[in-house]
C-alpha cells in the first residue's frame, strides 16, 4: 500500500489535468451532477467508477447519504451499499485509542514495550522509545510495511519520534499492543466505545456474521477489471485498513468526532494539534490530518487500497462534513468535482492545500 499522501496527491492533480482535457463535456449536464441519478451514473460510466458514494453534513446532521452507480455489473448500488474503505480504518482505530486514555486506561506517551514487543525488534533499543504518540501522529520510526524490506522483517527507518513517515505497521504494532494489554480484540472495543455510541450498525472490521454481501460493492481496477483478491475477504481485525461500513455509518462517525467523541477537550485539542508537518498548510495530529484553510481548520484523511479510492473532510467549526467513498482504482477522478460541489469556496481552498 502506498504512502497515502503521496496518492492522494496524485488523484487529485489527475483529476484536475482530467478536467482540462476533457473536450465531452456536452453529453454530461454539470448542473445536475451529484443531484440527477441519471446525468450522475452517465459521468461515472465515463469515469470508468462503477459505484461513488457521498455523505453530505450540514449544521452537524446528514443532509445527504446516496450511492450512485453499480455494486457490479449489472446490479445497481442501494444508498446502503457497504464499501471497504481502506485506511480510513485508522481514524476509527485512533479514536478507540483515544477513549481509552480519556479514561484513565491507556497512556499517550508511556512507552508500551511492555504490552507488546514485535520478535524482530527484541535487540533494538529505540523499541523502549515508541509510544502511542508517535504511533497515531505517524512518527513511528517504522515503514509503511515490513513487506518492503527485503527480508520482510520490522525494522526502524528512523529513530521514533523524529521523523513524519506514514506507516500502517505502526497501527498494527498498537493494536497488538492494546488487545494484550485489555484482553479484548480491536474489533470488540470498538463495537463497544465508537461503534454502538455513534450508532453504526452496518459497520465491521472484518467479514462475517452480520454482513450483509448482497449490499457489498465489489473493488474494480482502473481498467474495470473486478478484483477476485482473498485480502480483501479478511477475517480478522486490522488497525490500519480492512473496516467495512456504508456511507451514512461514516458520516454518523464524522458526527460523533465533531461532537467531541466523549473525550475531554484537553484531549481533543491535541487530537488536533501539530503534532507532525507533512508540508505547508498540512500536518498530521493523532490519527487525523489536518489541512489549515482560512477560516478553520479542515480535519481530514483518505484511504487507498484494491479497488478502493476514499476521503473524508470534517469542518468542526462550520458543522459540515464530507463523506466520499468509491469502489474503483479510478476513484480519486471524483474527489475534486464533489468536493467543489459540496464544500464551495472551502472546497476549494482544501483543494488548493491538497494538491500543492
């Protein structure tokens, strides 16, 4: 899985050559995107998406969920459609984390070897030095995946703490480290401190009892191609990607977020705060980026994956949020038009930090 910055960056600046290339506009009415069923499912055949879901938040309450498109071939997608959402599985990870610190169980800043100590890392000191911290503000130390190392061993690439590297290791390593800790799986906290407060029930970290297949849109690559992948079937929880909900489930937990998720305010300024830069106007707090506009501060995150092209965008102080998931490698090409749609000027302006 690629540094997800770096792609979404990539999707983004596509899809705005994309637009300036495109010479068909005539065949497609603008005014009715994302409002017409019919002018919406003909731009995501020419897109090449099989299925683009939206969840629109006004005044802290879901204005708008709706599906447009296919879950395949053949079969139209409910507003209900279930998607795979990629990483932003560790924005819901973070916030179980961040519960429970809230409540006195778990530490931001206490190293947590002694919860969890990975066999390749047993001889390296820095191991003593990461922390939870650093783990959600992605200063882990750690690379995306151990997958990339020749030996596919874990391995620092950096000293925890010193360096912004985005990693889904890092995720994984806290995970662990917090269901040895509580004797309860991922999956079971977060039923019990996100999922059930904010009411999500069409939402799971994995496949199985509960989910309901025939509402599940199907992952295609960008030439169309349906993905037959047994990944993508997991079984067990991951921190860092594989949660699979519906587009009113995650606009529901952006709501959750903006209402303060039950967590102190102390807690949640940091949630928010500069813990890392990534680049001008953008920098990573505990499990969110965050993309600095004029008027506010846009708390954000996406996810990349098979198949599977997602981002959202919370605007606290305005009450607003958006929701945009896709089943299609070629989904990042609806990012730009429904942001502008949906957030405007705002829009824009986080179009602009995004894709400079």
């Amino acid at each position: 899985m690629k540094n997800y910055c770096i792609v979404i960056l990539f999707c983004l600046t596509a899809t705005i050559l994309f637009a300036q290339a495109d010479t068909s506009k005539d065949s497609i009415s603008e005014k009715l995107l994302f409002s017409n069923k019919a002018e919406t499912e003909k731009w995501l055949i020419k897109n090449n998406i099989p299925a683009l879901g939206i969840g629109y938040i006004e005044d802290g309450k879901i204005k708008e969920a709706k599906v447009y498109g296919f879950l395949e071939k053949g079969r139209p997608a409910p507003n209900n459609a279930i998607f795979t959402i990629a990483s932003l599985t560790k924005p819901i990870t973070a916030m179980v984390v961040l519960k429970l610190i809230d409540a006195g169980k778990w530490s931001l800043d206490e190293p947590i070897y002694k919860y969890w100590l990975d066999p390749d890392l047993m001889n390296d000191p820095r191991v003593k030095t990461l922390t939870t911290r650093f783990i959600l503000s992605h200063r882990s130390g750690f690379p995306n995946w151990r997958s990339e190392n020749a030996d596919n061993k874990l391995s620092f690439i950096a000293e925890p703490g010193t360096k912004y590297h985005y990693s889904g290791e890092g995720f994984e390593y806290l995970r662990k480290a917090v269901e040895r800790k509580f004797g309860k799986s991922l999956d079971l906290l977060a039923n019990e401190l996100i999922f059930q407060p904010a009411q999500m029930n069409d939402t799971k970290f994995f496949w199985g009892a509960g989910i309901d297949e025939t509402r599940f849109a199907k992952p295609y690559d960008k030439d169309g191609n349906l993905y037959n992948d047994a990944s993508i079937n997991s079984k067990s929880a991951s921190a860092a990607f594989g949660v699979l909900t519906t587009v009113k489930d995650y606009s529901r937990f952006l709501i959750f977020v903006m209402n303060g998720a039950g967590i102190k305010k102390k807690l949640y300024d940091e949630m928010v705060a500069d813990q890392t830069q990534i680049k001008a106007h953008q920098y990573y707090g505990l499990g969110w980026m965050v993309d600095e506009i004029e008027d506010e501060n846009v708390i954000t995150h996406g996810g990349v994956g098979k198949g599977t092209q997602t981002i959202i965008f919370m605007l606290p102080r305005s009450k607003k949020g958006l929701v945009i998931f896709t089943n299609s490698g070629n989904g990042g090409d609806a990012y730009i038009p429904v942001i502008q749609k949906y957030l405007g000027k705002k829009g824009r302006e986080i179009i602009d930090v995004e894709t400079k």
